[in-house]
C-alpha cells in the first residue's frame, strides 16, 4: 500500500478531533501516519493529541502562527519519506475512501514529477448534516485557478516531489497555504488532477477559519473578497523570487505580466487578452475585468 503523510493544524479544535482523528485512521487502501502541529491551543486538543500519540501520530507543539504559518511549518517538517501528503483541517469528516481516490488518480504519474490532486466537498452544520455538495467545475482553467483559487486545501493530496518543491522556497506575505502549493505546482508545469465530487464532509460553524460562503449576502462578500483581499500579484511575485530560474518562458511572462498589471496599461490588456486565463463563469469574468481595471491583481 502507498504510504500517506497527512498534515494537520490544530488550534482549540477540541470538539471536533475525535471524529476527524478516527476518519483519518480509518482510510482504506493506504497506509496513513499523521504530523500534527499544534498552534497555541488553550483547550484540551493538546492534551488529547499527546494521548493518542503513537507510531503513526507524531505531534509538534508551536506558538500561534495561524493557519498559513501553521501548515508551512508542518511542509518544512514533513519528511520526504512518503509516497503522498495531505493536507487536513481539525474540523472535518472524511469518508473512507478519501485518500486512495487521489492516489489512485495520483499514480500514474511520474514520482520525479510535481503532481496535485483537490476535489469538491460535501458542505454540512456542525452535526453533520449534510446541507449542499460543492461540485467544481474541473475545466476551469489552470492560470484561471491562479488568479481565483477553486482547490480547498483539506481536499488537495499531493506526491514527494512537489512536497520537495515547496522545501525549497518559504513565502512571505500570503493568505493561504493551500493557494501556494496551487500555484507553485502550476507554475512548473505540474500535474493538477480536479475531482469535481469530494469525499470529506466539510464542516460549517462559527468558529471556522474559512468557509462556504451562500445566499445574497455571502456572494457579494466574496466577490468583494475576490477584487480586493484575494491578491495574485503577491503570490507571483514571491514564485518569482523562488522558483524564478525553474520556470518555463510562459509561466514566467504570465507571472510577470500579473506583477505589473497594477499599474501598467500594457499588463491590464495583456490579462484581458489571454484566452488561457478561462474562469467557465461571466460573474467571475466580470469581477477579473473589474479587479484589473481597479489595479487590485
């Protein structure tokens, strides 16, 4: 059986650990150890992790990184030992099968190679019920997913040689770690493998770091999140900075055109021009368009 580590942040996350830790372990088809950092709880999660700790559980005890710095962290600290990682929220459910649907996709290509697997979620309440299924669009574009990014990190599983990828280059000054592994991946010609469908039960409830956002209200929220906190410049300027010498002609121009977008008319219309940035949706084409034209890239 393929060997997974799976990474996982933890942060007062006490409620929810039980159910998510016996999903976890309870993967078929895959042989599953778990890398645990823990960011300053205050409650019983630490506690309750050093309990369970065994063979397959190894737990790191930190300070208060947040969530990005958190699951940097546990990317420095993976060892490079393992076939696939994973990367997993303290407050989900998985089904069973989680992990061995991405590897299955995952396998058949080339270990020496950068590859990324993400799918859809099955969105619940805090009890577990199912409310929605979140299905992606799994032909949106790839420099479409760098400018707006579909892949929820706890979804995405990924092989050894993109992990070793992401070793080499910490970034500064970005909002998600799940965003960077993307778009690094992206960024050398990886492989991205979309599953529209999920296998993980995620969990909606008040104390969530991100979540599905529905109804009126929630969508003109994100829309005001996609123009103006959702920054791509950063995230190419700092794959740039990292990577800058492994990049291929395109993936560098592409990158370079997004840093000087903000104020350089050439890079709006360059942007507004590339058939390959494919969104599949007017609403998000139209919040592009309108985040070029306000220099917000």
């Amino acid at each position: 059986m393929e060997k997974v580590l799976v990474l996982l942040s933890t942060y007062n996350g006490s409620d929810y650990l039980k159910e998510l830790m016996e999903s976890v372990l309870g993967q078929k088809h895959v042989e599953v150890s778990i890398l645990v950092r823990d960011d300053g709880s205050k409650d019983g999660t630490i506690e309750y992790l050093k309990a369970m700790q065994d063979s397959r559980i190894n737990v790191i005890r930190g300070e208060n990184k947040r969530a990005v710095g958190s699951f940097l962290e546990l990317v420095e600290k993976a060892s490079g030992e393992y076939q696939y990682y994973a990367f997993c929220d303290q407050d989900d459910v998985w089904l069973e099968e989680k992990l061995y649907a991405a590897v299955k996709r995952l396998s058949i290509f080339p270990q020496n190679e950068p590859a990324l697997y993400y799918s859809g979620q099955i969105i619940t309440d805090r009890n577990l019920n199912i409310l929605y299924e979140h299905i992606l669009d799994a032909d949106r574009s790839i420099k479409a997913n760098c400018i707006f990014n579909q892949m929820a990190g706890c979804t995405a599983v990924f092989n050894r040689s993109l992990l070793m990828k992401l070793k080499e280059y910490t970034p500064g000054g970005i909002y998600g770690h799940d965003v960077w592994c993307y778009r690094v991946c992206a960024a050398l010609n990886g492989h991205i493998v979309v599953e529209s469908r999920g296998h993980i039960y995620y969990r909606q409830h008040g104390d969530n770091v991100v979540g599905m956002q529905s109804g009126l209200k929630g969508k003109l929220k994100n829309a005001k999140d996609y123009i103006f906190k959702y920054n791509a410049s950063t995230y190419a300027e700092q794959i740039l900075k990292g990577y800058g010498g492994q990049l291929s002609d395109d993936w560098r121009e592409f990158l370079k055109i997004i840093c000087g977008s903000n104020h350089s008319i050439k890079s709006k219309w360059s942007m507004l021009d590339d058939s390959e940035v494919n969104f599949r949706s007017g609403k998000l084409r139209a919040v592009y368009i309108a985040k070029i034209i306000l220099g917000k890239m």
